[in-house]
C-alpha cells in the first residue's frame, strides 16, 4: 500500500503465479476495508466488470465496455453538448 496524494494504490500479487497487479483508488475507501500486508482480496466478476472486495468491502471496481456504457457524468455530457 502506498500514499498518493488523496489516493491509494494498492498493489496486489498472486503467490502461486507471481502475478502483480496495481490499483489506485479513494484513500478513505481503503482505511474503511483495513487492508494490509497479506489481506485476502477477493475478485468478483459481473456482466458490468469487476469488483475488488477487502474485509467484506469494495475498494474498487473495474468496469468493462459494458459497465464504462453505464456510467454517467453530467460533466461530460455538458461537454458533449458544448462541442
């Protein structure tokens, strides 16, 4: 775990394949899950993307082609509308 600035990154690696893998995400997100050295992260995929769950809680979610269709932020629609 590392500080950045208002943000975490957290960074994960699979024993068994030496997979590393790192996600920044909101700091007060993962003071909530307590993550720390050795912590089970679990990984749950969905049709929308993929959700990454530390003590019971999402710390972060990655969403696919269909789940970036779903999400909405009025900024960029102001944006586009502009353009």
């Amino acid at each position: 775990i590392e500080n950045a600035g208002n943000s975490v990154i957290v960074v994960l690696k699979d024993v068994s394949t030496g997979v590393t893998v790192s996600i920044k995400t909101v700091a007060g997100s993962v003071g909530t899950a307590s993550v720390a050295i050795g912590t089970v992260v679990t990984v749950i995929a969905d049709a929308s993307g993929h959700a990454i769950m530390a003590s019971g809680k999402v710390i972060a979610f990655i969403p696919n082609e269909i789940g970036k269709s779903l999400i909405y932020s009025k900024k960029a629609a102001e944006r586009g509308a502009r353009s």
